[in-house]
C-alpha cells in the first residue's frame, strides 16, 4: 500500500459506516458545533478512520507523513458528507484526531503546555494538572474507559511493556523522558488511572533553580557542584513530587565530560548532557512471571562496565547494599536518590533496606558502611504553596559509637504563610565549616570562607 493510497482506501470503503450530520438544533448561535456534539463527532470520526484505513501500512510512515495523511482523510470524510462546523473546529477537529490515532488524544494539549509538570488522569472522567506546584482540574474528559485504556496501552507497548488483567501495573516513559505510571481495573476500582510526570523539553540548570525558582541560594549551588567535581559521593533525599530527579540532573551535569558514566533507573528518565553515558533500565517479569531483570543486578553488572560514577535513579530495595560497596571500592561521586521525609530518616531507610539483601549483616555493619560510602545528604522539599526547596544539606561526619553523626550546613527556616498562601522563609548557613573544605581543596575546588557565614541570609 503506497503512502497517498489513504484517500483512496476512504473513498473504495466510502458505503460503510454512514456519517452522522450534526443534528440543527444542537448549533451554537455562531455557527459551530456545541462541546457534546463535537466530541461525538469526533468520536464518530475516529472509528470511521479506524475501520476504513489499513493501520499496518500506516507503521512505515513517518509522523509528519502520516499527519498529512490523517488530515487530508478527515478533509475527505467532511467533504463527503458537509456538516455545520466553523473552520476553526474543522482545524481542530483535524488536530485531535490526529492526537488520538498517533498521539496521547486530549493529553497531547496538556503534553503541549510547559507550565504543566504533573497530568493525573482519575479514570476517563477527571482529568487533573499540577501547574506552579498546584492541582487543577481540566475540561478534559475522554469518551469512555475503553477510549483511556487505548492511550494506555499505546504509551505502554512503544517501551516493550504490557498491560492488562494479569498484569494491571505498569511504569513506562515517553520518548521525550516523561514518567509513566498506569494501573487498571480490577486493582483500579473506579477505572484505569494514569499518572503521567513530565520534564522540561530544555532540562533546567543550576541558575534557573538558583535565581528563577529560589530552590537554593548560590552559595548552596557553589557548595554542591564543588562537591560533585570532587567527587564526594551524595544521596538526595525527599518526598514524593519534592524535585529529587531534577536536582540529581542537574548535578550530575558538573561532570567531568572525561568520565564514564552508567546509569540505573526503573523507568528511564534522567536527562544527562555528556556524551559517555550508558544508560541501563531494569525489565518486569513476562507473562509466566521470568525474565525480571532488577536494579540489583543492572548494579552488579554495572561494576564489569569499568564506571567512573554510577548514578542510581532512586534506591528502592537491597540495591542500596551494592551501591554502598560500589562507593567504598572506587567509584566514589556517585549519586541517587531516596525517599525520605529528613536526612536521618534517609539514614534509617537505606539500612533498612540493607537488610532486604538478607546476608544477615549487623546493623553496625550496614552503618559503618554508609558513614564511609555517604558523604552528603541534601534533603528536598515540596512546600505547602507548591515551592520546592533544598531544606538542609547536611554532612555525614563518621560514626559516634553506634550512630551515624552528622552535622548540618545549610537549612531553609520557614517563618510563616502570607495572606495569599506563600510560604515565607529563609536559607541560612549554621556556621559550622564542613569537613570536606579540605577534601574539595586538595581536588582543586576552592570555596570562600564566608560562604559558611551564619549572617548571610537568603530569602
């Protein structure tokens, strides 16, 4: 089947399925269709596409190709049988159906809108974005569940993964990096549920968090990147949503270009800007429950690819055993992240987890290691109005009998909520001088002394 043979496909197939006029009466005083009448529209449209178009010849088609397909079909189906549409509906009509028989349907206008960082989909009725840190509910609904489950299953099968009754679960990504996660009936209740978190098409840099979002002060981001070029082994620490993979992206971008990198995520998502970089993504269980391929042995494999840093998207379970070894045997500067309300309770966590390797280690042991693997932790945090802010960067100092000791650097002091809501607060140095000065000094990273100067207050 040739590219252009789609109008033709249309008009050989053109007695099936008769197109449905909009009825008069539901026209809108100024000519065009009212909302329900155009999503049934649309809807009628898009089934007529799907029964009348060879769907395996499209495959080959680039996407730009097979839009220029797709609209000149919708032209050909309207001129077929004219109904009472303005050209501005017509234009958009032609859009979403392309966006839903190539794309992410009505998502693909939120996908478009930068200023949205979370898509929370709550079956195909409600449709929720997180824009500036704050929920909103959306206009957007979809046909029925059925119409969901197919973008679902779009998103999912693009990256080799499935879903359905067996197995009801999934994490995926899109090909611009965006996290997925999808869970369907029956584990799902009320219908499908689908949770889409994006990343900026442009990742942020250091001066974006630093002068445009108030993340942290400069003397925070001098201290931070200094310590990723001198290789000081980090752990970032936050809740759900706090901006732990952004800041680990944009660490991870001081970097020395000269360096190996490998990386391990359970869904691809990090965004690094070097060149030497391998990327290693774990894999679920089939069908019959094998093939399941963990961050455990990604890591362990990882350490036969001759890693100069290892970055770990987040630490979940007895890979963070491996990761400690790894940092204590030669690969120190690596980083990852953790999810943890503060920096002890991050401590807490990842012997915790230690134990899930089931070697039986003392918990001595396991502390032992982190005082000597870990050397900061910066702790991340989502605030009330939506802000997300580094709240403490704290240094691991060793071991005080059985405890991790630790002492703080920088903490964010929250002061009050205004009258519209706004956090008030401000970054503080507490005055102590880390120990690691001496350490980024011998590796040629000099920091100012008055940088750790209690006085200096940051709003």
């Amino acid at each position: 089947m040739r590219m252009t043979d789609i109008r033709d496909v249309l008009k050989r197939n053109g007695e099936s399925a008769p197109f449905m006029p909009v009825p008069a009466e539901r026209k809108r005083v100024d000519g065009g269709a009212d909302r329900e009448t155009y999503l049934k529209l649309k809807s009628r449209l898009h089934l007529q596409m799907l029964e009348r178009l060879d769907l395996t010849a499209l495959e080959s088609m680039t996407e730009s190709r097979l839009r220029q397909e797709i609209a000149a079909a919708v032209g050909a189906l309207l001129e077929a049988t004219p109904v009472p549409i303005n050209e501005s509906e017509r234009r958009m009509l032609v859009r979403d159906i392309q966006n839903e028989m190539i794309g992410l349907g009505s998502l693909e206008l939120l996908m478009a809108d930068p200023a949205v960082s979370d898509i929370l989909v709550n079956t195909a009725r409600q449709v929720y974005v997180e824009r500036g840190g704050r929920l909103e509910l959306t206009p957007i609904t979809f046909n029925d569940d059925a119409h969901l489950l197919r973008i679902i299953d779009r998103i999912v099968s693009r990256v080799g993964r499935r879903i359905d009754e067996s197995s009801p679960m999934v994490d995926a990504r899109l090909p611009d990096g965006s996290r997925v996660n999808a869970i369907i009936p029956p584990i799902a209740i009320d219908g499908p549920v689908l949770s889409i978190r994006r990343f900026a098409a442009i990742p942020l840099r250091m001066d974006d968090l630093v002068h445009l979002h108030k993340t942290l002060t400069p003397p925070m981001a001098q201290v931070l990147e200094g310590l990723v070029r001198a290789r000081v082994s980090m752990l970032i620490s936050g809740g759900t949503g706090s901006g732990k993979t952004t800041l680990l992206n944009i660490l991870s971008g001081c970097i020395s270009p000269g360096e190996r990198i490998v990386t391990i995520e359970d869904a691809a998502e990090l965004q690094l800007q070097q060149q030497h970089v391998v990327r290693l993504e774990t894999r679920p269980p089939n069908i019959e429950g094998k093939g399941e391929i963990n961050q455990r042995a990604l890591l362990r494999n990882a350490l036969r690819m001759r890693p100069d840093r290892i970055i770990i998207g987040e630490v979940r379970a007895s890979e963070v055993l491996d990761m400690l070894q790894a940092m204590n045997t030669g690969h120190d500067g690596s980083l990852t992240t953790i999810h943890a309300n503060t920096p002890r309770d991050a401590l807490s966590r990842m012997e915790s987890m230690a134990s899930m390797a089931g070697l039986g280690l003392p918990n001595e042991t396991t502390r032992q290691q982190i005082a000597s693997a870990i050397g900061v932790i910066v702790q991340v945090a989502r605030l009330a109005d939506g802000k997300r802010r580094v709240t403490s960067i704290q240094e691991i100092t060793g071991m005080e009998a059985d405890v991790v000791s630790m002492q703080e650097i920088y903490r964010y002091e929250q002061t009050g909520i205004d009258a519209e809501g706004r956090v008030r607060g401000h970054f503080r140095a507490t005055g102590v001088r880390p120990s690691f000065v001496d350490k980024l000094h011998a590796r040629g990273v000099d920091l100012a002394e008055d940088m750790f100067d209690p006085s200096r207050r940051f709003e």
